[in-house]
C-alpha cells in the first residue's frame, strides 16, 4: 500500500510493519520517509515493543528507511542500492531535473531517497528493485543526457561544503533569517513562507513568525539550505548574531 500525505494512514501502516516484526519474528523495512514521517516510525516501534533504526544509504541521508527488528531478529541489511549518474561536462542538470525525470517514469517518491548531486555527478540511493529498474530505464534529465552505473556497493557522497554567513537580526523569526542568510529582502523572504516554498526542521513551514532555534535546518525551495549553527546574546541594539551555513540544494 503506497503512502499517503494522510498521518493516519501513515501511522496505520507503519504500525503494521511494527506488528509484522513482533509477531514474525523478523526484519520488516518502511519505504523512504522523511524525517517527520520517521519519528512516527519510532512511535509506532515504541507501542509494538520492537526496536526501529533508519538508514539512508549513506551517513546524514534527510530519507531515511526504518528498519524494524524484534528482539532476537536477524539484522537484515537493508535493501538499499545506489546509481551514480554523470554527464557531459557542459551541462549538468539541478537536483530538481534529477527528481522530476526519475517521478517521471511513474516512481512512489517513498521509493526513492536521497539524490546527492556533487560538481561534476550524482549519486542516487533507492530500493533495491526499484534502481534496477530506475537502472533500465532512466536515460536523461530534463534536456541533459545521462550515464546511468548500477554500483556494487553504496558510496560515500562529499559532505556538502557550505558558505558561512554571518548577519544580525532583530528577532530570530523565520523570515528574518532567511532573509539574512540568502541575502534578500524581508519581504521577499516572507513571500517564499506563505507560498509554501519553505520547510523548518524538515518540515513545511507557512508561519513568517516560527521561532528558529540553534542547530535548525531550513530549506527553502530555489535557494538552497541554512543551517542555524548559533544565535548569540543580543547586543545592546537588542539584534540578535547569527552564525549560518549556507548550502545550496542538495536532497
């Protein structure tokens, strides 16, 4: 049964995969969830008495599958697997192309997970059958022709490299620090947030006045991310420092 945007059917599902393990004794696998969807998981696990771990196919993955695992399961691996993908060296296609030709062929999102795209190539991290299959059919991106290899085993993606950015707010609201951090206008900022462009803690996010907490991550659709590394002490000026990383799209 596919996902739905629905948290019941979500919860009902994953409960069920909880149940599944308890009672069979086994290793049960959600699809991709994102991080919202995964603390679920971990509700779910909780009720059922069984243990939930996630995993994304690589260290730090936003998608992340849930494993859960009675007490005296087997640790079955989980059935992820990766492509890497390549270009021409003078085009090279946006995350966004990536995702869109890889929906494209009619692909659950809860299928797939992470698309990393580095300088000069991508990696992308799915269910183990479905990349067999995303292998076989996927040839281009938007107008930029593809290299598609299957890889024998998952790799090990560069850590984003971000761009540090400091600035000063007056209050450490959401559109104030999207607004210093991506170097645009208030306004603007706030437009992006009501428009739904914008998520908080992973997580859509519509109100100009959420409160950003240190060590926040916010993703704003076009732009890239900001991370919260530190909001200081206000100054005598009553604004607050901020300390950001800045990192363009990346998931």
């Amino acid at each position: 049964m596919p996902y739905d945007d629905d948290d019941a059917l979500l919860r009902r599902r994953l409960t069920e995969l909880a149940l599944r393990a308890d009672r069979q004794g086994i290793a049960t696998f959600s699809e991709f969830l994102t991080p919202p969807q995964a603390q679920l998981a971990f509700g779910a696990a909780k009720e059922a008495g069984v243990t939930a771990e996630c995993f994304g196919g690589y260290e730090d993955a936003e998608r992340q599958m849930v494993r859960f695992l009675p007490a005296d399961g087997w640790e079955e691996p989980y059935p992820i697997s990766a492509l890497k993908l390549t270009w021409p060296h003078q085009t090279a296609p946006t995350h966004r192309d990536l995702l869109g030709s890889v929906m494209g062929l009619g692909i659950r999102r809860g299928m797939v997970g992470d698309i990393v795209v580095e300088a000069e190539q991508a990696y992308l991290f799915a269910e183990t059958a479905m990349c067999q299959h995303i292998h076989s059919v996927l040839a281009s991106a938007g107008r930029v022709h593809l290299q598609v290899q299957l890889l024998d085993e998952l790799p090990v993606p560069k850590p984003p490299e971000g761009r540090q950015v400091r600035d000063t707010v007056s209050s450490p609201r959401l559109d104030a620090v999207i607004a210093g951090g991506f170097s645009i206008s208030r306004a603007k900022a706030a437009a992006l947030i009501t428009a739904g462009h914008v998520k908080l803690r992973h997580t859509p996010c519509i109100r100009t006045d959420m409160h950003v907490c240190q060590g926040d991550v916010i993703s704003v659709r076009g732009l890239g991310r900001l991370k919260c590394c530190e909001i200081g002490q206000p100054t005598r000026k009553g604004r607050y420092p901020l300390n950001m990383l800045r990192f363009g799209e990346r998931k």
